[in-house]
C-alpha cells in the first residue's frame, strides 16, 4: 500500500520534518538487515487517538534488540513518550505507527558492536493490511514453498528486519500464484505463521494457535485475541497444527496489527466456511476493543493527546 506522509518523523530524540527523515546509503541496517521495528496502531476513541497495546508493543521491540545483542539507548517509558508525541503530531484520529531501531552510519562489517543505534518513530493513515472487508470476504490462501526460519538459524521470536525477508519471498510467492497471503510451515512440517500474521483454525468447536516454538511470532494482536476469546467463553488452545488440520477446518482467521482480524475463505483451492461465527464474533468484539468501548480492555488504549 503507498505510504500517505504526516507532518513529522521522530529520531532520535526530536520531531523532524517527513521530507527531512534521512539516513546515509552507508547506514549498517541497510547492507545487513540487523535491526528491529514494531507494527502499532492508533485508533480513533471517544477521548481522542489512542495507542492500542503501547507498551507491550513498545517491550517487545526491546526484547527483540535484546536477542539481537543490540541496546537500544532510550528507555521503555521515552519511546512511548514519543510515539504518543509523533502520533499527536499527525492531527489524525487514526494512524499506524511503524517504531524502528536501526544500526546506523559509520561502521561496516559484520561486526555490530561498534554500530551506533539509532531509532525512528514514523506514522501514516493506512487501512487494513489484507483489505477493509477481509473479515467478511475472506482471503485466499496457499501454503508456502519457503519454511519458516529454524530457532537457531534467524529467531523467530525478535520481530528483525532481516528476518522479513524470509515473508517478503512467501508473500510475493502467493500474490504471483494468484492468493492473496501466504501460510509457512516450520522446518519439521507443523503450522508456523502467515507472512504477516498469525493463525487461528477451529476444529471440533475449537479453536487452535501454534505455539511459539513453531516459528510463530509471539503476537500482541494474538494476545488480544485470546483475551477476548476467553470473554466470548470460545474455547481455545495453543497446540501444534499439521497441514492437514487446515483444508478440514471449520473455520480459520488470520489477526495482526496490521490485518486486524481476517477470515480465511480457503487454503491451497480448499474451501473454508467464511465468514466463520467465531470469527465474526471476535472480529466483532476486537472492533470495540481497539477502540476503547469495552470496559475490561480500556487500559490497552493509550491516549496520544
């Protein structure tokens, strides 16, 4: 989707012009993938734009440097300090926000510590990520040729620039075949992710994630969705998922920042019932959540004024 540009850009500690948000050629993230980012989005309340799961977004871009050996040089508190002030700085009432911590100009090799860190805090109007009625059309969808990264090959767990490369070639690989995402299994078969997303499938009456030591990225969205889940009384397990399980599932839906909640209309030519109840359900009750209407949620919402 093009990028539609706001007024301002944090980095490094002020608000610069969007035209004036630059970085040298030579800047090390560019040549080697060695850094981490966050998917946010900021939603529209009855007091105002407010960031939906802030700071667990926020610790997780931590975590992430932390397993990639890099120390990010703020606090926890002063990047959402700054992303509440960049979200603000746009006017929108909503917004994604894109958080980047980037190994900077002046040091080149595969050694990164020398490497400055540098961090960046960008937002935009953007719909959603697989389009503004994917809950209710659903999405194609095809199992991936490529495999989702081995824990002890690229980690699955830090949400790393380099690592999207492995998605980018699934998720080009589907759109040229005709499907509108991807599915990657992981290296000993079993259900990992999508490219962007994680994965939910009902099955029996209920409804399965995969586990983390699958390759799935530990979700924020996914979080929320378990959540809500348990409020609906929908049961619902972490537990590992083979191909098979999908082409005969109930139904199935896909959720992240960026995808919100997506059902799934079918599975390498399979068809899945869609839009599956549960899914409408969840969707239905994520909708309110983000944007603060449900009581027991509201403290996910972080007002940016």
């Amino acid at each position: 989707m093009p990028i539609t540009p706001t007024p301002k850009i944090w980095m490094n500690g002020d608000l610069v012009d969007w035209d004036e948000a630059r970085v040298h050629v030579l800047t090390h993230t560019l040549h080697y993938g060695t850094g981490v980012f966050e998917g946010i989005r900021a939603y529209a309340t009855s007091d105002g734009p407010a960031v939906f799961r802030l700071t667990d977004h926020i610790v997780r871009l931590f975590n992430s440097a932390t397993i990639l050996g890099m120390t990010i040089p703020y606090t926890v508190d002063e990047l959402i300090e700054a992303t509440l002030a960049t979200v603000a700085s746009t006017g929108l009432d909503s917004c994604y926000v894109r958080p980047l911590a980037y190994l900077g100009y002046g040091e080149m090799g595969l050694n990164t510590k020398p490497c400055s860190v540098d961090v960046a805090i960008a937002c935009w109007p953007w719909g959603a990520y697989l389009g503004d009625d994917a809950v209710n059309t659903g999405v194609r969808m095809k199992i991936s040729s490529w495999t989702r990264h081995d824990h002890n090959t690229m980690p699955p767990a830090a949400k790393t620039v380099g690592n999207y490369v492995n998605s980018s070639l699934a998720k080009v690989e589907a759109l040229n075949a005709g499907y509108d995402e991807a599915i990657m299994l992981a290296p000993n078969g079993l259900v990992a992710e999508c490219t962007g997303e994680n994965i939910f499938v009902s099955r029996n009456d209920v409804v399965i994630t995969p586990p983390l030591s699958a390759g799935a990225l530990e979700g924020i969205t996914q979080n929320t969705v378990m959540a809500i889940a348990q409020e609906l009384e929908i049961e619902l397990r972490v537990d590992s998922l083979a191909r098979s399980d999908l082409y005969i599932a109930e139904e199935v839906f896909v959720c992240g920042t960026a995808a919100e909640v997506s059902s799934v209309n079918s599975i390498d030519d399979r068809p899945i019932p869609c839009p599956g109840p549960k899914t409408l359900a969840i969707a239905e009750m994520y909708g309110r959540v983000v944007r603060g209407e449900v009581p027991q949620f509201k403290h996910w919402c972080e007002l940016a004024n």
